[in-house]
C-alpha cells in the first residue's frame, strides 16, 4: 500500500503529555494519518545555534515523524521573512502590510529546496505526497526537478486572492505558476479556486474547458475546493463522554 508523505511547515509532534501545537493544519492531517500510513514531514520548530540544521525522524504512538531544523538565516528570511510578511499579507488582501525583500526571496527558495533535498531521501516511488499551505508553494518544483514523478497534491489553507491582487506580489510569475507542477491544488471555497484558475487563465494564458482542469507543459493540474472542517465524529464521542461524567450533573 503507498505511504503518505504529508508535508507542512511545522510537525506538531506529540509531546508525550497529551499536548502539542494544533490548527486546521493539525486537524486534517492527523485524521488522515489514523488511516492511512505514512510520514509527516517539516520543520521542528527549532533554529538551529550551530548554523548546521539537523534533521531526525521520530516514532510516536505508531505514527512517523522527519523533522528538520532551520538556520537563523533561514529562520528569517523564510519564516519571518517572505512567508510571513509577504505572501501571508498578499494573500489576505493586505497588500498595504507586505514588506518585499529580494534576499527574503531566496531564503524562501532555498529552505524549499532543503525540504526537497531531505525528502528526496526518503521518497519511494509509489508514495503519495500531500502538501500544505502557502510556504511551500515551490516544492513541487523542486521534486520534479529532482526525478521524483509521484501524485503530489497540495492545499491552500488561507484565501486564495484574484489575479489584481496577486499579481502584486513581487516574482509573482515565477512563485504562482509553480503550483502547476502539482497534480491536484485544493482551496478553502469555491471563490478560492476561481481566483486561482482567472490566474492560470489571465497569467498563464492556459486554456481550461471547465476552469478545474488544466495543461501546462506536459503536466495537467486540477483544482479542487475540499473545506476543512472539524473531526465529527471524535466531538460527538468527547461529548457524549461529557454528558455521562459526574461532574456534568452538579
């Protein structure tokens, strides 16, 4: 059976006292986890003191974990640098919030490409590769740069904003056409998705026959809008639990 590669900025790695750092990210991976097997791969949330960043892979209640550390350079210039201060304020609309740099640019480019080169290690060719979110937009790339051909998806977990606005971003037609070495770029909501097809059409002068499915090279992406919700089922049974507890009838 293929593994499941997921891949985020952070891992959120259990701490072994029942906490860890949760999200809409954390919520949709580790209920996809719980089926099927596979690794999380990211960033571990350490920088690294020595410039040297290290990377280990940790088992935790059967479920496997690669975590990699960022250097300061990288720390700064891709976290708190073009992630956070460009494209996370472009693509909320705030174009007024980003504060561009050239050499946060690169930083974000080449932390993308440590991710890849680690990976590149690990991946089998059977393996299913699920991407998220907007500081990893180029990895894609860079595996297909490296040989790998597997299925790799991707998810948008904020919005996706029209072609006037992206358009905005410095290097936007080197940073958004990279989306297209996916196989399948998901969204929040239906306006989500159609911003980013007016963007592959406007742009990229790609033609689509529905606006979900397109060809660039020799490569078709499809888009595809997959809300991400809470686990029901889990709420349903901690509530269930809360209802027959003692303390619920005093």
């Amino acid at each position: 059976m293929p593994r499941l590669i997921v891949i985020s900025n952070r891992v959120a790695v259990p701490t072994g006292d029942g906490n860890s750092r949760a999200g809409g990210l954390e919520v949709a991976v580790r209920a996809t986890l719980k089926r099927h097997a596979g690794i999380w791969f990211g960033w571990s949330g350490k920088v690294a003191a020595s410039g040297k960043a290290r990377t280990q892979a940790i088992d935790h209640d059967s479920h496997s974990y690669v975590v990699t550390d960022l250097t300061q350079e990288d720390y700064h210039e891709y976290y708190n640098g073009f992630a956070n201060r460009v494209l996370w304020p472009i693509l909320h609309y705030r174009l007024d919030l980003a504060e561009f740099s050239r050499r946060d640019l690169s930083g974000y480019l080449r932390v993308n490409e440590h991710f890849a080169a680690q990976l590149h290690d690990i991946l089998r060719p059977d393996d299913m590769v699920w991407v998220h979110d907007y500081h990893l937009i180029p990895l894609a790339k860079a595996l297909r740069e490296r040989g790998h051909a597997n299925r790799i998806g991707f998810f948008l977990h904020i919005p996706m904003p029209p072609p006037d606005v992206l358009t905005a971003l410095p290097n936007h037609e080197r940073l958004i056409p990279a989306l297209c070495h996916y196989d399948l770029v998901g969204f929040q909501t239906d306006n989500d998705a159609a911003n980013f097809a007016r963007y592959l059409t406007q742009e990229c002068r790609l033609v689509s026959r529905d606006q979900r499915t397109f060809t660039a090279a020799d490569r078709t992406v499809r888009i595809g809008v997959f809300p991400v919700g809470i686990e029901c089922a889990e709420f349903g049974r901690l509530a269930r639990r809360a209802v027959r507890s003692p303390s619920s009838s005093s």
